[in-house]
C-alpha cells in the first residue's frame, strides 16, 4: 500500500481511503488538514494491480460497500462518508 503522509498534530492514527477525483473525499483532507491533525491516506483509483485488490479488501474490511471516503480511526473506529461532525467530534476529544 502506499500510503501518502500528513504531518500534522498526533492525535490519533488516521487512515483515509480515499479516491483523487471523488469531491468528498477532498472535502475530507480539507476537514484533516483544518483540524491539523497528522494522518495517512491513499488514493485507491491510483493504484494497480495486486495493490488495488489488497487495498480494496482492506476497505472491505471497514467498510463492506466499498464506499469512500472511508476514515479508520486507531485501527477501531470507521467513518464512513464526509460526516463533517461526527468526523470533528471524533478528533477533538
């Protein structure tokens, strides 16, 4: 997987699947980056091959649709979609 990394405040361990041309998931990044908070993300569209298909299984695994953006949070938590509130409530504890 490769993974792009954001410095920021550590928080938490972030991870965004996220798709390059999907709206939401950039408003996403917009949230994490406002928030300052230091994360992960990979855009899946980027990828090929072998990679796509573990990527996709890992999403799965959090997310069964399939859907982006998906957030985990420390490897427990998963957010499913742009949820501006629940995503700041999560992060600002």
């Amino acid at each position: 997987m490769t993974l792009q990394h954001v410095p920021g405040k550590h928080k938490d361990d972030i991870l965004l699947y996220a798709l390059s041309t999907c709206p939401w998931c950039r408003k996403t990044k917009q949230l994490l980056n406002e928030l300052g908070v230091e994360y992960d993300y990979i855009d899946v569209d980027l990828l090929t091959g072998q990679e796509k298909s573990d990527t996709m299984a890992a999403v799965r695994k959090w997310n069964p649709a399939g859907s982006f953006p998906t957030l985990v949070i420390n490897n427990s938590k998963c957010i499913v979609g742009f949820k501006e509130q629940e995503i700041r409530e999560a992060l600002t504890k």
